[in-house]
C-alpha cells in the first residue's frame, strides 16, 4: 500500500504524464489483444481494456481515465471487427458489448477516484503527522539541551560549595580549635600539680586534637587542597593512602610517571570517580583488594578501578538496564563524565566489578608509557 501511493503521488505531480501513462497503457491493451486475436474471439478485447482502464483510473484520475475509455472504444470497434468490416450500425449484441464496457468502466473510474482522494487525504495527513513530529522532536532536543546545561550547572555549583565549605573549616574552626589547643595547654601547665585536674585537661586537649584532625579530614575529602595546588595524581596518591589506612583494604594506584596538569573540571571529575569506586567497594563488594589505573591514550584519558569483591547483584544489574543507574553515587558519578564528553561503564560478575570511564582530552601531550605503582599501606584503622 506504501508503494501503490508513492507511485501515484509521484504520478499526480504532472497531468501530462499522466495523460501519457493512460494512454500507452490503452494501446498496450489493444497490442496485446491484436496479438491474441488469433487464439481468443474478437469479444475479449473488452476483457483486456478493463484492467487497463482500472490502472488509468487508480493512478491517473477521472480526464485520463476518460480519455483512456474513449480509445478504448475506438480501438475495439474499428480495430477489431471482422475482415471486410465497413462503417455501419452495430448490432444489438455489439451495443450491450460497449453499454457493459462503458458500464464497468465508468464503476471502476469512479472506484478508483475515490480511491485516489484517500490517498490524497492520507499523504497530506501523514505530512501533517510528520511536520508535527519534527516540531516535537526540535522542542524534545532544546529541552534535553537545557536539561544537560542545567545538570552542568548544578555539579559546578556542587563543586564550588564543597571548595567553600573546605576552605572555611580550615580558616576559620581549625584556627579557633588551634587556638583552644594552646589555651588548655597553658591552664594544664599551671595546674598541674591538681593530678586530677590536669588529667581531665590532658583528656580535654586529646579530644580537640581528634576534633582538629576531624575536621581537617572532613575538610580535605569534601575538596582535597593538594588537587588544586600539586594536581590529580598527588591528591589520588593522599587519599587512597588514607582509604587504605581507614578501611583495610590494599589498593594498587597505576598512575603515568608525567602525568601533566589537566583543566581542573576534568581532574576533580577523576577525582570524585575513584572517591566514589573505592567507597563502594568498601561499603559492597567485600573485597579485600582494589586496583585503580589511570592512562593517557588517543586524547583521552582512561580510569580503570576494579576489586575482587562479590559483584553486583543480579536485580540490581536488571534494575541498572531498565533504569539506567540504581543509585545517587553512580548517576552523579556518570553524570558527570556525560558532561565532560566521557563515557562511564560497569562489568561485573561473581568475581568483581570493573568501573571503566573515558574521558575526551584536547590538545595535550601524549603521556610516556612509563609508569609508577603506588601501593597503599594497610595498617588497621
């Protein structure tokens, strides 16, 4: 049905070919019946014109149609009597011949008109349909575009409030706490001789050294200062030192031996990925051991962390195909690189789980294929 009115739409754009096309398709009727004369009666040439008068009215409307059965006529009449035949009445079996003729011939014309303003009607329908869905897909994409930029906008915002609030604890509440330190040391140094006083004062001046080294940490995993001022691969060597040392578990950290400098939305991207990955895996996997590796290739920069842990259950794989991600970490996380231009991908099985994101990289030197292991320690938290 497609094809049918594709064919007559392209065939109704010019009344000249249609005309054309009716009548090559009358006289090819008439060169075949003459060919069949032979081996059929005279009479069949009115079968034979009918299909080529119901083709006429399907694709080429009511004038050709017309026309088409008007050749017809003429061609059957004065083309196929018998020899000898000379101009002269037509007999009462010849005139209800033509009469039936013209009969079916005017129920398929009118047949294959309406059939023709359907399809006129669908085509200008489905251009409408199609019109309208070009409109609701450009407005699909402005809000899709507006929604990447807003996603943006709001991990920035997110990245500026961790930067502020680490800053104001270490300038403001480690300072004071600093300054609190050194005042009970003072008292504690003058009362000493009260036993029981200066123990409680020694406990006193512990608690604000733990509250001190608290919030310095807090601090420092809210936005690490050692990733705006030596870059990514000091702040990754700090932290997983410390998640090591936290957690218990071993971590091998594979860095480039020259890893250079990266635009700072791109490292603390890095950053926040492998925060993310190692405390997943801590808190799920129940892996001993974890493996994070970090390459520059093709422009691109390549993060690989991986464990041995048991991977991630199988409805929560399912619900990852249907939904996307299952959980705030992972969609920020994937969010994140999506805006950078990168792509994040999950493995798991029985065995592990291999986070792998790829990050696009413009205009930076290719990294040496050199590289160091860094290897945490252990000790229990």
């Amino acid at each position: 049905m497609g094809t049918s009115s594709s064919n007559s739409a392209r065939i109704s754009e010019n009344i000249w070919l249609r005309y054309a096309i009716a009548l090559a398709t009358v006289l090819t009727a008439l060169l075949v019946n003459r060919g069949l004369n032979l081996f059929v009666a005279d009479r069949v040439v009115y079968v034979l014109l009918l299909p080529a008068i119901a083709f006429s009215a399907w694709y080429c409307g009511v004038g050709p149609s017309v026309l088409a059965i008007g050749v017809a006529l003429v061609g059957a009449i004065y083309e196929f009597m018998p020899t000898g035949f000379s101009v002269r009445a037509l007999t009462a079996g010849e005139l209800v011949g033509v009469a039936a003729f013209v009969f079916s011939s005017a129920v398929i014309v009118v047949m294959g008109e309406s059939r023709r303003r359907q399809n006129a009607a669908l085509r200008n329908e489905q251009g409408e349909l199609e019109r309208k869905v070009r409109e609701r897909t450009a407005d699909l994409d402005v809000v899709n575009r507006n929604l990447r930029e807003l996603s943006a906008r709001l991990l920035q915002l997110q990245d500026d409030e961790r930067r502020r609030i680490a800053r104001e604890l270490h300038d403001s509440v480690g300072q004071m706490l600093a300054a609190l330190t050194m005042n009970l040391s003072a008292v504690r140094s003058d009362v000493d001789r009260l036993t029981k006083t200066a123990a409680a004062l020694s406990d006193s001046e512990t608690l604000v050294r733990e509250m001190s080294s608290e919030v310095r940490t807090i601090s420092h995993l809210l936005h690490p200062p050692l990733l705006d001022e030596a870059g990514l691969s000091s702040a990754l060597r700090w932290y997983v030192d410390g998640f090591g040392q936290r957690s218990g578990i071993v971590v091998d950290l594979d860095l480039p031996q020259d890893l250079e400098r990266l635009p700072s939305e791109l490292e603390t991207a890095i950053f926040r990925v492998v925060q993310e990955c190692l405390t997943n895996i801590h808190r799920h996997s129940e892996s001993a051991v974890a493996k994070i590796r970090l390459r520059h290739r093709d422009n691109q920069i390549l993060v690989d962390v991986q464990d041995e842990g048991k991977g991630i259950p199988p409805e929560k794989k399912e619900q990852m195909a249907s939904s996307g991600t299952p959980g705030v970490g992972i969609r920020g996380m994937r969010e994140r690189i999506r805006q950078l231009g990168g792509t994040l991908e999950i493995h798991s099985d029985g065995s592990g789980t291999l986070v792998a994101a790829r990050l696009p990289v413009d205009e930076m030197p290719r990294a040496d294929s050199f590289t160091i292991t860094h290897r945490s320690t252990t000790s229990a938290a």
